[in-house]
C-alpha cells in the first residue's frame, strides 16, 4: 500500500500530525485499510508463504535463533539423528531445532518427544536432576 504526498492540514485523529487520504495520518489510514481488506491481505499472505517452502523453514527456524545452513549443518554432523536418544525422528516431521530460551542461542536438534520432554522441564536442570533421582529410586525398589 502506497501513501502519497501530505496534504494541507492536520489528521483528525492525531491534530499534530498531517493528513494524507480521508483526513487520516499514515498510520491510522493503514489501520483502516487493513480493517477493510483483512481477509484478502491474509489469504495473499497464505498464498505467499504456501509457495516457498524455504522461506516458511527460514522463518520456522529463525523464531528458533536458526539459520538453515546451521539446521542443515547439524542434521548431517548428528546423522540425522537426536541429539539426546540417539534415534531417528519417528514423525513424519524433521528434528526439532533445539534452543536456550535465556541465552538465545540454538543447542542441538532433538526429537518430538525428547524435545517436549526438555520443554515439560522448562529447561530446568536441577528439576531434570531431581527427576532422574526420582526415576532411580523407583528402579531400585521392587514390588
């Protein structure tokens, strides 16, 4: 959407701001227009991110602090395995791009379940320890 020039005078809505279509400032035309065409700006946007596979694991991994060179990098160095069991997805979905939420850094890429597990801990480990303590104490005592 391109706004044109200023006109004379002042937005309604914002007095200190000058106007540029229907007496409204840039932002709050580009408000209105969304409102008013919000469900072709989506599917357009769909459409978009549908066509290019690339661009929507680019964007997936980079919320994660991933670059795809790095994602591809690691599933080769790891054989395409998780880093904690050692297995192979089971899905039918890539490695999980593991990350420090803190830090913002990626770690290693771990499975579905292994991934969720590290998650369900809230990457805890003195909670982590605890629960491997936990898990001992119960593989000791037998019924």
């Amino acid at each position: 959407m391109k706004v044109g020039r200023p006109k004379t005078g002042t937005c309604k809505c914002h007095p200190s701001r000058p106007y540029y279509s229907n007496s409204l400032c840039v932002e709050c035309y580009r408000v209105k227009y969304y409102e008013k065409h919000r469900e072709k700006l989506k599917k357009d946007s769909r459409t978009r991110y549908k066509s290019n596979p690339q661009v929507q694991k680019a964007n997936r991994l980079e919320k994660n602090f991933w670059t795809i060179e790095r994602f591809d990098r690691y599933k080769k160095t790891q054989k395409n395995l998780c880093a904690l069991c050692k297995l192979p997805e089971k899905t039918k979905e890539n490695l999980s791009s593991d990350h420090d939420h803190k830090r913002k850094i990626p770690r290693a890429l771990l499975c579905k379940s292994c991934n969720t597990g590290l998650g369900a801990f809230k990457d805890d480990s003195v909670l982590l320890k605890r629960a491997i303590r936990y898990l001992e104490k119960w593989k000791r005592i037998k019924q």
